[in-house]
C-alpha cells in the first residue's frame, strides 16, 4: 500500500518517522505497525533505546521489520 498526500494526492516518502510530500512538502505523522498483523505497534523508550511491541502477540518487533502507515483520522 502506498500512502498519498492528503491535499496533493502525491506519493509519500517517509523520512525520519514521518511522511513527507515531495509534490507539496507537508508532513504527515508515520504510526509504526506490525508487520504480520497490520496493528498499531507500542512504542517502548527507555534509556535511549526504542522498542516496538505488537499486543497480538507477535511481541518485540525489530526495526527494520516495522511497516509505516497514516494514522486513522
């Protein structure tokens, strides 16, 4: 799935944990998601670490596993 610009219909480009449009430069917020079941993922901050976790039972996600989406409006 490909996320679109609200105002431009642009492509999205997710830089530094959000979107951002190339068309008309507005940025969007990214919500990281489970990568098997789609769900919002927790996000855990402690000491300078940050660590996702998926409540469905998938546990700790990795990183460079997470899937990015637009938060429901």
């Amino acid at each position: 799935m490909c996320e679109r610009c609200e105002s431009c219909q642009q492509p999205l480009s997710l830089r530094d944990g959000q979107f951002i449009c190339p068309g008309c430069g507005a940025h969007f917020p990214a919500q990281p998601c489970c990568p098997t079941c789609q769900a919002p993922l927790e996000v855990l901050r402690a000491c300078g670490a940050t660590d996702y976790f998926c409540r469905n039972g998938h546990g700790l996600i990795a990183r460079a596993r997470l899937l990015f989406r637009l938060p429901a409006h």
